[in-house]
C-alpha cells in the first residue's frame, strides 16, 4: 500500500507522459503480482468493484469532526478523499498496526467484511496512515484514483514495458482482468500471449481522423467510399455459440439495455456499426435512442415505443474468418454474401449504404446533405480508403469523418461549480441561459474548450462576481456571455427551459457582447428537430452533460 501511494502521489504530480511512464513501468518492475496488476486497474480505470460509496466515507469523516467543518473543507478542496485525508484525526485510541496492507491483502479483506465491519476496519487503516496514504487508500476503496492516466496511455506503457505492438495488448486486453497475472507473465517473457478464445469478448475497433482542409489539398478522391456517419453510437454486436453480446466503441458491454436486439442475434460474427432506434415512422433520431441507454430496468413499452436498430458497416469476423486483413471493399463484399445466406428475417439489421465520391464538389453536396436538419439521425459522413485493412486504433490516413457543422447560440453565464482534481481551485463547470419573457432559464453546462489561461480570467470574473453561493456553487451576474456550440437539440420535460442540448461545449468567450444580446429561448425552439416531447426517468443517466438545475 505504501508504494502503491507513492506511486499515485507523483504520478498527480507529474506533467510530463515521459516522466509518467518512467514511473510505471518502474513500479511493475519492481511490485510482485497481483499488486501491481490490481494497481494497474486502478490506474487504468478497469476496476471492476468499489468496495465502499463515498456515503460511507463522509459518514466516517462527520463521526471524527464537525460536519460544518467537513463541509467547509470540501467546497474548498472539491474533492472528498483529498478533503479526508487532510482532515482526518487520529483517534487516540487508535489501534497501532504492524504495516499498512498491501493491496492485494486489502481487495481480500475489503471483500469479506460487512458494511459495519468494513468501516471498523477502514478507520483503522486511515488513523495508521500518512496523508498520501490515506488519499490513496480511499482512491482505491472507491475505484476512481484519475491521476492523469489513460486506459490508452497504459496500454502504451505496457507495450513498451513489454517490447510488443500496443495492438497486441488491444487483442487480449479486454478478454483479462485484474490482477492481470497472465498479462505480466507474457509481457515479461516468463508465458505465452494469453489467448481470448472464443469467448464473448470485446475487439478493438477502428477509428477515424476528423477531415480538415490540409487533408484535401491533396486527396485522391478515387481511392476512397463514403458512408452516412449516423448520430447514435458506435457498437460492436458479437454472436457466436456462446451467445450474443454488445459493446460500445470503448469496450464498454451495453448488452442488458438492449435484449431485443440480442434476442435475434444468431449468427457467427463480430460486426461492426452503429446503435439507433427504427419505428414505423422511420430511424429516429439520438434522442430517441438516448430514451434506451443506460437504462436500470427495461419494459416491454418502452422496447415496444423505441426498438433497438443497427446499421452495419462493418465486420471483423464472418463464420469464424478473420476479415479484419482484406481491403475494405473485398471485406464490404464478403460481408453482402454473408448477409444474403443469412435468415430473410434479420429485420433489425441494415447493411449501410456506399457513397462513391467523385470529386470535392460532390462530396461538398453529401456533406450539405447531412448539414439538413430534417434528417437528424445523420451527422456526416464517413470517409474510407478502399484498400484499408481494419487497423485497430486510430491509424492516420485511411479513415475519415466530416461531421455536419455544430448549432451555436450566444448564451449568459448563470452558475460556476468548482472542478475536480487538477481543477479543484477553480471555477470550471459553468451552467449557461438564454432569454425567455426577460428571464433567464437554463438550457446547458458545459466544462470544455477554453484554455488554461481563460480559465484563470474567467474563475477571476466569477469571484468579483458572484451573487450567491449554494456550496460548491456560485450564482453570478447575468454579464458574461459565451459562444456555446452543440450537436443537436430537442424538448425536454426535465429541464426548466424545456429543451436539453447534445454535448454542449464552450467555442468562444465574447467579452465584448452585452449579456442584453445574447440570444432568446426561441432560437433553440427553432432548432428543434421535430421530435416529440421525451420523458427522463430518474434511473437514467443521459449521454448529455448534467445540468445544474
């Protein structure tokens, strides 16, 4: 456990991936399994447990001091296992351990023990441990350290740990799990590579760049096909003797939110495309499908009102052979003879359809196309070299996107929250309105697409600003208007304001516009793709970013 600390301790502190990467792969070097396969987890973000909620720890801190003081600290710190493990007092009856566990000795008994028995014991560790220590610890506990490291950028420290591609790692990673013993053995040269067999499991996919102008000063149109990039979410529908399963583009299994799609799932394939809801009426559009994910229970109604519908684009394996080699083209048509031998009933299924490009004014008018909103189960398209083999990640060249052009309103800042981790200081999470009847409601809040520096200039305004304070939060002068830019928009009875933006970000700070100006609520009103109201239930948690209201 003391290692372990360290380790998160200057990995938070540590800027450069150079400097990061020394430090991980020094301490597997040097850390016996399974710590630091259970540390890589952890790092990683592929934990797949929590052994206590965060109520259990505030429960604990209010029990040692005042609860206004644990308040106190925290709209200071915005971070609970940070805020702790300042505050904690030892207790002086504490009982003294030999050592701190190390971190397989804490999964085992973190494990076993009941609620009451577990916060007995993670008492102790905290009075016996150093602040570090105990951050680290609760971090652990909690399954969510964030310290500046990616489940890519690990992936790339093992490969270079190991001296091996980082797509042999992509193969079998998510067929492993913590404490990933196999995975050290084969790096290390003491196994062969673990092999995922012919289980359910998930394969990376491939990726695209975003096409920008540089790339077509010299783009050759004749060697690449288009497809409609379709706005629902990229999956990948796995079926074989085992059964069915899907995933998300990030290894994530999403399979109980969608049984009816699984229940027609017989074949041998792994299939690559994209997730959307199809009624009567037609491919509906991301809100309709968003009224479907992450759902905790599921009826009949709703899979009735919103059934689960995939465009394929395409496969990885056919019949148990490998596509993934051939060509995109010569992997297209081994995929359209599959289909044709396949039960005339795949009725929640379609096989996307290919845009031949001829030059840049033709693709301008596909792009324009996608640009319409009456057709909003369409952003863009999809830009595929036709000799491409499937690469997983995100190889340079071979595929692009050219997603349609984002909605912007000029919106005025209402709240500021303060952030977390390395933002914790600052005010960076923001709730943004727009006029109605010379009243200002919500409509989105966003975190995203300033720099460094503007978010000094802008946490400044806040605190000279600022009217009132809810905790964390701050209600400030309706002064300051942003540029926002989103996807899409559609009504809502959840929020105030009636309507609920898709993937709401910052563009711009207009310093030089009165808040007087910035637009009313109608111009979203006029946005709105035709859809029908949606209701969110409570055990919903939407893709959109969380409002503040």
């Amino acid at each position: 456990m003391k290692d372990f600390a360290k380790l998160l301790d200057r990995l938070y502190f540590t800027h450069s991936n150079l400097a990061k990467a020394v430090l991980l792969k020094d301490y597997f070097a040097r850390t016996p399994d399974p710590d630091r396969g259970y540390a890589l987890a952890a790092i990683a973000g592929t934990l797949d447990f929590a052994f206590f909620k965060r109520a259990l720890v505030r429960d604990l801190i209010v029990s040692r001091t005042d609860p206004v003081l644990f308040e106190m600290s925290y709209d200071y710190v915005g971070e609970t296992s940070e805020t702790i493990a300042h505050l904690w007092p030892v207790s002086p009856d504490a009982v003294k351990l030999d050592r701190l566990p190390t971190l397989s000795e804490l999964v085992e008994t973190f494990g076993r023990l009941s609620k009451e028995e577990l916060k007995e014991y993670l008492a102790t560790l905290l009075d016996n441990s150093t602040v570090a220590e105990r951050w680290a610890l609760l971090k652990f506990g909690m399954g969510n350290p964030r310290v500046g490291v990616t489940t890519r950028f690990a992936k790339n420290v093992l490969a270079d740990y190991g001296t091996v591609e980082v797509h042999e790692i992509e193969e079998v990673w998510h067929s492993l799990s913590a404490p990933y013993v196999e995975l050290f053995q084969w790096l290390e040269k003491k196994a062969d590579k673990p092999k995922p067999g012919q289980s359910l499991t998930y394969m990376p996919v491939m990726l695209s760049h975003p096409l920008e102008e540089k790339d077509l000063q010299d783009f050759d149109y004749s060697l690449y096909s288009a497809e409609w990039k379709y706005d629902g979410i990229r999956v990948q529908l796995i079926s074989n003797s085992n059964g069915a399963a899907l995933f998300s583009r990030t290894g994530d299994q999403i399979t109980q939110s969608f049984p009816d799609l699984l229940a027609k799932a017989r074949f041998n394939a792994v299939l690559d495309g994209e997730l959307l809801v199809k009624t009567t009426a037609g491919i509906g559009s991301f809100n309709d499908l968003q009224q479907r994910l992450n759902r905790k229970r599921l009826d009949r109604k709703m899979m009735q009102q919103y059934p689960a519908y995939m465009i394929v684009y395409d496969a990885l394996f056919l019949d148990g052979e490998d596509m993934r080699p051939l060509p995109f083209l010569e992997r297209r048509q081994k995929l359209s003879q599959w289909w044709s031998r396949q039960d005339p009933a795949i009725d929640f299924m379609e096989f996307s359809e290919l845009l031949e490009l001829r030059d840049r004014d033709h693709m301008n008018e596909l792009r324009l196309k996608a640009n319409r909103t009456d057709i909003p189960y369409i952003e863009g398209l999809m830009l595929k070299r036709k000799d491409s083999a499937y690469v997983t990640g995100r190889p340079k060249g071979l595929w692009f996107k050219w997603k349609r052009d984002p909605l912007v309103v000029d919106a005025v800042l209402m709240y500021a929250q303060r952030g977390t981790g390395k933002r914790s200081s600052f005010y960076s999470d923001y709730t943004f309105g727009l006029w109605l009847n010379g009243e200002l409601l919500p409509v989105g809040k966003a975190y995203s697409g300033f720099t460094d520096e503007e978010l000094k200039q802008i946490d400044s305004w806040i605190r000279r600003n600022s009217t009132h304070s809810f905790g964390p939060v701050r209600e400030v002068k309706p002064e300051l208007v942003f540029e926002l830019a989103f996807d899409s928009v559609a009504k809502s009875t959840r929020h105030k304001s009636g309507f609920a933006m898709r993937f709401p970000r910052i563009s711009r700070i207009r310093w030089d516009k009165p808040a007087a100006d910035a637009d009313r609520m109608e111009i979203l009103e006029n946005m709105v793709q035709g859809e029908d109201e949606t209701e969110e239930t409570p055990e919903q948690q939407p893709l959109q970013q969380e409002f503040l209201w």
